[in-house]
C-alpha cells in the first residue's frame, strides 16, 4: 500500500503527543527574526491597499508536506496568509475536512515538482518531511523549486532527521500502542550503507461495526546531514541563518538527531 493512505485516517490520533503549538510558535518567531512574510495584522490596515497588494507575495507562506494541516491552520490563526502542500490526495482530504471554514487553499504536489502560482516569502517543511527524499537527486530537485519560488529575501524552514537517530535511536525498533480506535505495531529497519530507514506500519483500525480493519504501509527515509543542508544551501542560492539541534536548540553535535535551519534566499537576508 503506498503512504499515507489509511495511516491518513488516523494520522492526528497516532501524532496526538506532538508538540505543534511549540514547533509553530517557534516558526513565528523566526519568520519575524529572520524573513520577509508578515501577518495580515502587521502588514496594512487595509487588505485592499496598494502597500497590501505589493506585498502579497512576500508574505505567502507555503507550508510543503502540510499532510492533515495541522501546522498549516495554526499558522493561519496567527494571520499568516498561508497554503499547504501535499503530495498525498489522502492526508489532504483530511486537512480539508479540518479547514473548518478557514479556506485554506492545499495544493496535491510533489515537493520535487513544485508549480506555484506566485512566488512566496517563506517556505515551511517540518516534521522530517524533507527526509522523504531518498538520494541527492530528489534533495536537489526539491531546494531548487522552493528557490525558483521564493521572493529575494525570502526563507525557508525546515527540519530532518540525522543518520545518527535513524542508527542509533529507530533503526531496528519495534513500537507498539494499543488503543481503543487504533492500535499499530512500527517496525523499523535502518540500512547503514544506503543510510535508509525503512519503517513497516501495521494499523488495527476500529469500524463503525465494532470489529478493526488492518492495514499496512511501508516508509522510506533517509537521514540528512550538515554536510547535505551546506551543499544544498550553496548550489541553489540559499545562504545558512540558523541551524541548531532541533530538541535542544543549541548547536548540532555528532550525537544531534534532528536538525533545525532556517536559510535565507539571498544575500539580501536579513542578518542573524
């Protein structure tokens, strides 16, 4: 079965521990510290004026891998003027049933095929999306869209997970929860040489008719590293603002398990 097809359906419930008021709260503050993208509160009184208008595309946020959206209302309710990317059809039919009159647009793109209607004043790809992409190829596709699509300027937010935790922290751990509507068993198998974590889902899903449904998804990961963000940064246009250990927020060691950067595109950036 291809992801996030029934793992969409109870995506929320399994994330449910997630820190995304922690994680947007801190996009916030570095969209103001470092980027372009302003609130509709912050940047013109009037939506319809002509300074408004100007700066339309500044500051569009563009949240890629927005898979049910969470990320992208909460940004929303801050007042950013903010759309979601997806390439999953299904995890998108749930941000849309979560809109909850919101109208926030969600896109059904690959992130290594962006075709944007406008260039964008921030990008946003959290929760190790960006891990998703399994060769050096797919990373430059991906970092070469969201730079062709970005405002001089603009910035882009991200986070991945390192070699390091695919080693040392998943890689051949087994997880299992059992719950009322969902139960899951997550088994996890790290290839050293391909640096790929293949991770096997088996879901026990709770019917309307009482019995559970199971089913089964595989994933494919691969850990990124500095050395990944510095050559990536350099060959399409971004410069490093900000790259800390995603759980401490202090410098990335050998031993960090997720990366946090934020790039700038340009040289036109606002200095750290």
């Amino acid at each position: 079965m291809d992801s996030y097809q029934a793992f969409a359906g109870v995506y929320d419930m399994l994330m449910k521990d997630v820190p995304y008021d922690e994680w947007t709260a801190r996009i916030d503050r570095d969209i103001k510290r470092f980027g372009i993208s302003r609130t509709k509160a912050e940047y013109a009184d009037d939506p319809e004026s002509e300074e408004a208008l100007l700066e339309s595309e500044r500051n569009l946020v563009a949240d890629i891998g927005c898979g049910t959206g969470v990320v992208t209302r909460k940004l929303f309710d801050m007042g950013y003027d903010v759309f979601g990317i997806d390439s999953s059809p299904e995890m998108l039919s749930r941000a849309a049933d979560s809109d909850a009159g919101r109208g926030i647009l969600y896109l059904n793109q690959d992130m290594r095929e962006l075709d944007l209607y406008s260039t964008i004043g921030t990008a946003v790809c959290i929760c190790d999306s960006i891990n998703y992409l399994l060769d050096d190829e797919d990373l430059d596709e991906a970092f070469a869209g969201i730079s062709e699509f970005m405002y001089p300027g603009g910035i882009f937010i991200f986070d991945c997970n390192t070699s390091y935790k695919y080693r040392e922290s998943i890689g051949e751990s087994t997880i299992a929860e059992s719950g009322d509507e969902v139960s899951f068993i997550w088994e996890n198998y790290y290839d050293t040489e391909e640096n790929i974590n293949e991770y096997d889902l088996t879901l026990f899903i709770k019917r309307e008719d009482g019995l559970y449904e199971r089913a089964e998804e595989t994933h494919l990961q691969r850990g990124i590293e500095v050395r990944d963000i510095e050559r990536l940064s350099r060959e399409h246009g971004f410069k490093i603002l900000y790259m800390v250990d995603s759980e401490t927020e202090k410098g990335v060691t050998e031993k960090t398990g997720r990366i946090y950067a934020v790039l700038g595109k340009t040289d036109k950036c606002q200095d750290q």
